[in-house]
C-alpha cells in the first residue's frame, strides 16, 4: 500500500488504551521491509515526533489484536 496515513479523530475509541491519546497510522508498502520502515520512522523523528514508535501490521488489526484486550507482542517492530 505505502503513501497512505490516517489519523485517529475526536470520536471515542473502544480499543484505545488512553482516551486522551490519538493514533496516527502510517502504511509503508512492504511491512517485511524494515530498512523502510526504520526510514519511514525516522522521518517521523525528523517531524519531532518523540515518543516510542510501534509497528503493527494490518493481519494485526485484521485479527483484531489490541492491547486493550489483552494481546502482547502485537508490533512487529518496535523501539
């Protein structure tokens, strides 16, 4: 996929951890190529953004895999 981003809005999320935090999420095109994925994150770093960046893949999400619920181990990239 790549090029794609979304952001989470305003609106309540059941399977957010944090109610006063958002998630941005950011599609590289390959998740199995991680020298992209370490480029994409640290152009984020470039953005200013500081805090620890995981990397969940949709067939995560698809399964529905949330920490909320319980799940661990859930990125396949993490810092």
């Amino acid at each position: 996929m790549g090029g794609r981003v979304k952001v989470a809005t305003a609106k309540p999320n059941p399977n957010a951890v944090n109610p006063d935090k958002r998630v941005i999420c950011i599609y590289t095109y390959d998740c199995e190529d991680e020298e992209d994925v370490k480029r994409v994150r640290q152009e984020l770093r470039k953005l200013g953004i500081t805090g620890k960046i995981p990397y969940k893949t949709d067939k995560a999400t698809l399964r529905g895999r949330y920490q909320i619920r319980g799940d661990k181990k859930i990125s396949k990239y993490f810092e």
